[in-house]
C-alpha cells in the first residue's frame, strides 16, 4: 500500500474529527505528504475541515458518503434486487421478534440482564442486536435507494444522450 493509500484508509475510518498529527502517525506517514493528501481530499469532497479551536481536524463528509452509498447500492443491484433484499431484512427481523418475543433490538439488549441466560445465549443475543441493528441500516439505505431509483436512471441516461451527442 503506497503512502496516500494508507492516509486514505485511515481517513476512511474516522469516527470522529483527528488531526493532521493523529492521521500521520496512524498512517506511518509524513507530516507534509498527510497533510498534502488531506487537503486533496477535502477538495475532492471526501473529507471536511473542522476548526477546533486552534487546531484543525478531519471527518469524511458524512452526506457525500451517503450518497455514494445510495449510488453504489443502485448501480449494482436492479430494482428487484433490493426490494428482494428489503424483503429479507424484514422476513428475518420478523424472526427475530417472534423467536424472543419482542419488537426491537433495545428490548433484546434489556434481557440481556437477566442472569438466567448461559454464556452462549448471551453471545447469541449480542450477534443479533449487532445484525439487527446493521439490518436497520441496511433498511434505510435500501429505502433511500429504491426512492432514487428512477432519478439516478435519468441521470444516467441523461448522460449517455448527451456524450452520443457528443461523439455525433
């Protein structure tokens, strides 16, 4: 992995604000090539400039990696293929509920408490708070996806007449 890609990466697994020290050192970088890619990165709208105080810190942007997510989502799979994968979440969310007799992952995490549950059981539980809550997520990017479909096609499309156009 070459220098930036390893800033890159690091960048990518920000879960809060880190300075250009923190990221170098991460990335067993160079302060000056760290801070040459962040300010790449910010230009290219993958990462935002915070100012704390006198220091300045670093968070991907949060919106435009949604939108890539959503864009992704929907280049690589057909309108069948997530209402498909929408169905399963729900299918196996409903499992779930029916098999511990709740109706969200917080009430599954409550029991979770109750000191009559072995070791693996308790393992069990956590698993499914984890998958459910990712199954939640999963949920919203599909649903977000499913009502851009039709827009993002367009634009697709949009673009293709117009470099036919082009090439005319």
């Amino acid at each position: 992995m070459s220098t930036r890609d390893r800033i890159r990466a690091v960048t990518e697994t920000l879960r809060e604000p880190r300075s250009v020290n923190w990221i170098s050192e991460q990335a067993d970088a160079a302060w000056s090539t760290t801070n040459e890619e962040l300010q790449d990165l910010v230009d290219q709208g993958q990462l935002r400039r915070v100012e704390a105080g006198e220091t300045t810190r670093y968070q991907p942007d949060y919106t435009s990696l949604l939108f890539e997510e959503i864009r992704t989502l929907i280049e690589e799979n057909t309108r069948e293929e997530l209402r498909n994968e929408l169905s399963a979440i729900t299918e196996e969310i409903e499992e779930w509920q029916a098999t511990y007799d709740i109706e969200t992952w917080e009430e599954l995490e409550q029991s979770l408490a109750d000191g009559d549950l072995a070791s693996a059981e308790l393992r069990e539980r956590r698993d499914v708070i984890t998958r459910w809550e990712e199954n939640l997520e999963d949920r919203r990017l599909i649903k977000h996806g499913l009502a851009l479909y039709s827009d993002v096609e367009a634009a697709r499309e949009q673009m293709v007449d117009v470099a036919d156009r082009a090439i005319r």
